[in-house]
C-alpha cells in the first residue's frame, strides 16, 4: 500500500467564516499509524501535520498551509473544531509515539493546539494541556465555551473562549480517581447551551452535564445502551463532589 495511503488522514472539522473571509476545513494527517491486514503499525513521531484548507470554492478546494502538529487517528472525527466565527481551530493530539526498548508503543498525550485562522497563513498561537488522551470536543454556540472528554483520565477539561484567547479553566472528573478507566470519548453541548452530553465508551452510560456561562457541573449519571453516539438513557441520583479553577465553578455531581 503506498505510503500516501497507509499514513492516516483524519478528517475533520469545517468552519464557516464571514463572506469576506475563507471557509476552512481542517483535516489532521497523523503519519505515526499505518495499517497492515486491519493492524497498527507504529513509526517514530514528527512528521505529522495538520493541513488547513479553503473551501470557498467547493469545487477548487485549496491547501493553505500544512501546520507540523501533532495529532493522532486515535481521536477523529471529534478532536477537531472549528469556533462558530470560523476564527480559531482546536486541534486535540490523543495519542503520542514513544520508544520502548527496541520497539515503539502508543501513550496518552495531553496536548491541544490553538490555530488562528484570520492570520495569512493561520499560524498556531497556543498550546493547552488537557487531561489524557482528549478525544472528544465539542465548541458552544455562543463561541466562548470547549469542552473535551479526557479518554485515560475520566474527565472532562473546560476550557473559555475569549476572542483568540483560549484557556484551561478547569476539570470535571466523570469517576473517583480510583475508579477504573470509562473512557469518556465524545462530548456534545446542545443547542441552548446549557447542557452536555458525555459518551463512556466502557461505562455504556452517558455522563449529563450543566453548564451556566463556562460553569460546569453535572447533575446526573445516565445509563448507556450502546457504544458512544445517540443513546436512550435513564438518569438517576446525585453524589456532589467538585473542583474550582480559574475562578469558575466546577461542580460534579454522580449517581451513587
């Protein structure tokens, strides 16, 4: 299989800016993961990249520029997002490549890059860290609010949005800390913006979530019929734990 094909491609997430500026889609290459007979084949990290790309014209879709960013096939669709202005890019890398001995082995990464797209050419202007693995975000309406499901930490990182600032604000923990890894792997906020849904891919439960400007805290813990998606979900009682950071509340609330 030639190379162009067996390097993963993610695809990704579009964004809509206004008429005078470009409509971008962002499509993450991750060049770690090849597959061979349905099987990983790991190669040493530093050649991914994270390709930004004008769709103005849908029929003369034109590459910008190619960021060299980390990102992992772990993660899409979900762990790219474009703000509703169409003015910033979140891009999660999930997963980085390490040695191991002579071989080389897959571990949690935390990092989220922040691209400014209203630069010619965007350019990246941040990096935030997260919990480990983030593998799910989903952006408000209202553009001020991220949130990002934490795969190997049981968390979700809350994350404010101020014009092309972008801060890590705190965390709501899913689980205790020793509990086992459920693997929250998708989030989505609704359309009022006032709650979240988290999917646990080894839980099967949906974690429900309130938000109150970038205050988060969950109420409810819902149990899951399916792997993560659209689920039926039946709520029950409330256990309050919390965290505060960045001067915001960040109350969890579980079922018992």
């Amino acid at each position: 299989m030639p190379r162009t094909l067996a390097a993963a491609t993610l695809a990704a997430a579009m964004g809509f800016a206004p008429s005078a500026q470009a409509q971008y889609l962002i499509v993450g290459n991750d060049a770690k993961v090849a597959f061979t007979d349905g099987k990983p084949v790991l190669s040493p990290p530093g050649k991914d990249t994270v390709s930004v790309v004008d769709i103005r014209d849908r029929a003369k879709p034109r590459i910008i520029v190619n960021l060299s960013l980390e990102n992992s096939v772990f993660g899409p669709p979900t762990n790219l997002a474009i703000t509703p202005d169409g003015k910033l890019a979140l891009v999660a890398n999930s997963i980085d490549v390490v040695k191991d001995g002579d071989t080389l082995k897959s571990v949690p990464d935390n990092k989220l890059f922040v691209i400014d797209l209203t630069t010619s050419p965007p350019a990246v202007v941040a990096t935030i860290q997260t919990g480990k693995q983030p593998s799910g975000m989903a952006i408000n309406r209202a553009g001020n609010l991220a949130l990002v499901a934490n795969r190997a930490d049981n968390s979700v990182s809350v994350l404010s949005i101020s014009g092309k600032t972008v801060a890590a604000v705190g965390t709501v923990a899913l689980a205790p800390a020793d509990a086992p890894s459920q693997q929250p792997s998708a989030v989505a906020i609704t359309p009022d913006g006032k709650r979240a849904l988290v999917a646990k891919a080894t839980a099967n439960k949906v974690a429900l979530l309130d938000i109150e400007r970038v205050s988060v805290q969950r109420p409810d813990h819902c149990r899951r019929q399916a792997r993560p998606g659209q689920s039926r979900r039946q709520c029950r009682g409330r256990r309050r734990s919390g965290e505060h950071g960045g001067g915001h509340r960040h109350d969890a609330r579980s079922a018992a």
